[in-house]
C-alpha cells in the first residue's frame, strides 16, 4: 500500500500566512540612477539617501562599481493610531504601530504622561538585543520610529519601552523584502516635528514639500571628501529611474589654502599680491574650458609648424655634459613632471577663445602683470618675492643654486619650468622660469610679451618672444569674481 502524506494543510496556511503578511505591507516603489563625475566616469561608494516629506529617511543606498544605486521603499499609511484626544491617558501608553507588518521602518506612538527618560530597546524572538537608545521625553504625544535596515533577518521582534516606573512592549512582524532600509536606528519625536537627523546638503527651496499639493520627496547625496552633495526631488510615490547625475568635484586644498580647480579636475592654490588673486603654481590643463583637447606630443617640427594651441611636458630625462648617459631628474614619468613644474604652452594656446583657464580666471596681461610689480616695489631686486625657495640640492621641483634673493614672500612660489624653443628644443629648467601674458607685441602679431624670473638674478624680466616658444601660465582671478 502506497503512503500517501498529507502535506496540503501546511501549504495552505503557509499560502494564507504569506498572503496576509504582504498584502498588509504598503506598495513598494524603485528609484533608481547613476551617479558620474565631470567626465562621466562612474563614482562608487558614496552614499544615497531619500527623504520624505517629513524630512525622515526612509530608504538609502551605496553605489556599486558603476556608480549605481537603488532605492525601494514602501509607502507608509497616512494616518496612524495616534494617542491624541481631549481625554489624555493617565499613564503610559503604546499605540498600535504602522504599518505592521513592515519593511524597513516602522512608527508606534508613544505617550507619556510626565517627563521622563526612557530606555528604548528591540529584542529578536530569542530575547537577544538588536538595537538600543535611549531619549528624554517631555510629556504629550511622541512617535517611535524604528528603522531596522537591512541586515536582520525577517521574524517577529519586541519593542521595549522602560522608565521611571513604567515597562511597555509591543511585537513587531519584520518582513525582509530586498529594501534597501538605510541605518539602523531608533528615534524619538514628539508629534508633529520633523527628525532633525539630516545630512550636510545644499540649501532647499522653500517650497520643497509639495508641487501641484502632491507630497515630493527628495534623493540626496551627502556631501563627501571629493565630491559636492547633490539634491534630486521626485514625486512621492512613484517609480523613477533618474538616469546618470553628475557630480561636481570639491576644491579639496592642503594647508588651509583657497583652491581652485581646472577641467581636468587639477587643483592649484591660490594667493592674493595687493587687490589681485593668482594662481600660486604653474598651470598643468589638457582641455580648454569646453572641453576640447589641447595638441599635445608634437614632434620638434609639428611643434615650430602648428598655428592651433599646443601644450608640452619638460622631459624628464636628459643626456649628461658628454651627451653619453641619459640622467633624470628624479621625477620618473610625464605626469610627475607636469605636477611638479606645470605645462608648457604656445601663445595659441594662450590665446584661444575656448579659454586656457578655469572658469572665472584668465591668462594676465601685460598691464596686469605690471601692477603686481608695481605693489612688489618694481621689477629691479624684487624678484626673490616670487621665486620658490627650494634650491638645489633640494629634490625637484627646485632651482639651481644660487636662486638669488629667493624669499617668497608672497606665496607665488615661481619655479623655473624652463621652455621649449620655437625649434622644439627643451631648454633652462632649474634655471628660468618664464610665464606668458595675452598681449601681443608688434603691429604684425607675430610676438608676445612675457615674464621671467632667473635662478642668479633676484631682478623681474620682461621680453617678447615668439608665439612658437612655450612657457609657463599663471592665470588671474577675473576681477568680478
């Protein structure tokens, strides 16, 4: 004879139990996005919070490798089962918590009928302690949010509420969904006040809470140790994918310096000599302000023929005085040397209307050249005001020896990046720096003016040479910013 087991009635309750379990949880709702920097790499590991109309947190999110992130929440019931009422209890009191079955969070209202400092607990079904808190009540009305995130496993847990002779607990059904809950915690607020617990954000219009009198809430992006935060409001309530959002980079700067940044995301700091701001290191840009690449890796001839822009690294390697053994400089790559001592520009470059630097700077002119050594007390032995004070045998960047009259008084910290000649030939570093300014010379435009600063010379030269050379930049802070 065949057994036959009866497993039916298991089925059916199982079947019964889930279904009253999920149809008591509110609609579940996905917002969904990427987060990329200026030049739309992804930006992972950063933090992804959204808020309700309350200003309470309600889900959050850590981007992946690509930058994404995904926000599930569930819409929580409008009203609750607040203790409220002309008749105000005479003792303590729980309120039946919403929405129960829940998932991430959940509110009971609490009321207390004095002052009191209460101590706010969550237990598993083990009587093992998952979360603590502890508040100063004053009396009235208070809701308890419980936010269990998403790292405990979905059952039956027990909120404890204990005091000054008083011991309150009621059962909570945790139901694990996928949602990404946020922190796990535990407030307490009295009735009718938003939770104060908000990151650093940008500032919110007031108007915020509501377009067209439906609720909005709002993703936000705390502000983190490179990046800016970021603020995206969608109506409540609805599923988005909100596509790629880019982030702007901070002006993060070491030693209490103002710092500015440049398209490729370099940083510079910057010094005020007189009324006027500058950039206290050499200019070090790929791309124009719109984006567009400047030439770069001509060849000697490329280099003395092109008439577009044109940037040059110093190499870092050079043949010893018997043209036999290469020698460097202790800087063993492209982009070490461009860190240390900048780029090397053509005029063209200086001049194109795309913009060579930052936004709300420009390449000096002449003039404007002429003032900051005019407030130096002129061109004659005031140029160790300039100068760097790094000198040989320092490690580069530095100068030659004897770098004369060398102070840095300023902070302008001039170093000499040397140049590369109209042939294509490297020339002078250690030894001169040079620094272009946007006026041109002669009638016929063939020639510029520019600065330049030498290591056994405590003077301020000026020069023209032609367009072809290329030299250092310093840009100067416009003078409406």
């Amino acid at each position: 004879m065949k057994r036959i087991y009866s497993v039916a009635p298991f089925c059916i309750v199982f079947l019964v139990l889930s279904a009253f379990i999920f149809s008591n949880l509110s609609a579940h709702y996905e917002v969904t996005g990427v987060l990329v920097d200026a030049d739309q790499n992804p930006v992972a590991g950063l933090s992804v919070i959204l808020f309700n109309e309350n200003e309470e947190q309600i889900a959050s999110d850590q981007t992946d490798g690509q930058g994404r992130f995904t926000l599930i929440y569930q819409a929580e019931a409008a009203s609750a089962d607040p203790i409220n009422g002309p008749e105000m209890p005479a003792e303590f009191k729980l309120g039946s918590s919403y929405p129960n079955p829940f998932n991430p969070r959940t509110t009971v209202p609490f009321y207390a009928p004095k002052n009191t400092r209460a101590v706010i607990t969550v237990h598993n079904i083990l009587g093992q302690e998952v979360m603590r808190t502890g508040a100063d009540v004053s009396a009235g009305s208070h809701e308890i949010q419980v936010n269990l995130g998403g790292r405990v496993s979905q059952g039956q847990y027990i909120l404890r509420v204990q005091g000054d002779g008083f011991s309150l607990a009621q059962s909570l059904t945790f139901v694990s969904a996928g949602i990404g809950g946020g922190n796990p915690e535990i407030t307490v607020r009295p009735v009718g006040r938003a939770s104060p617990s908000i990151p650093s954000i940008p500032s919110i219009p007031s108007n915020f809470h509501q377009i067209n009198n439906e609720p909005i809430y709002r993703i936000v992006v705390p502000e983190s140790q490179g990046f800016s935060g970021l603020v995206v409001e969608v109506p409540a309530r609805v599923s988005h994918d909100l596509g790629t959002l880019t982030l702007v980079k901070k002006n993060v700067c070491p030693d209490g310096f103002v710092c500015i940044m440049d398209i490729d995301g370099n940083l510079y700091k910057t010094v005020v000599i007189g009324e006027q701001v500058w950039m206290a290191q050499n200019l070090r840009v790929s791309r124009y302000r719109d984006g567009t690449d400047i030439a770069s890796g001509l060849s000697d001839i490329g280099w003395w023929s092109t008439r577009t822009g044109a940037y040059a690294i110093y190499p870092y390697t050079y043949l010893n005085d018997n043209d036999s053994d290469e020698v460097t400089y202790g800087i063993d790559s492209d982009e070490k040397m461009a860190n240390a001592y900048g780029k090397l520009y053509n005029w063209h470059a200086v001049d194109d209307p795309r913009g060579l630097c930052p936004d709300g700077w420009h390449v000096p002119t002449e003039l404007e050249w002429m003032i900051q050594l005019d407030y130096l007390g002129g061109p004659d032995g005031n140029g160790g005001k300039l100068k760097a004070t790094r000198t040989d045998p320092d490690p580069h960047p530095r100068w030659e020896s004897p770098n004369s009259g060398a102070n840095d008084e300023t902070g302008f910290s001039a170093l000499p990046a040397g140049h590369r000649n109209r042939e294509g030939l490297f020339w002078q570093i250690g030894e001169t720096g040079f620094w272009w300014t946007s006026t041109v010379h002669d009638l016929l435009g063939n020639q510029a003016w520019m600065y330049l600063l030498n290591h056994d010379d405590s003077d301020i030269a000026t020069y023209h040479h032609p367009k072809e050379f290329g030299f250092s930049v310093r840009c100067l802070r416009n003078e409406d910013k």
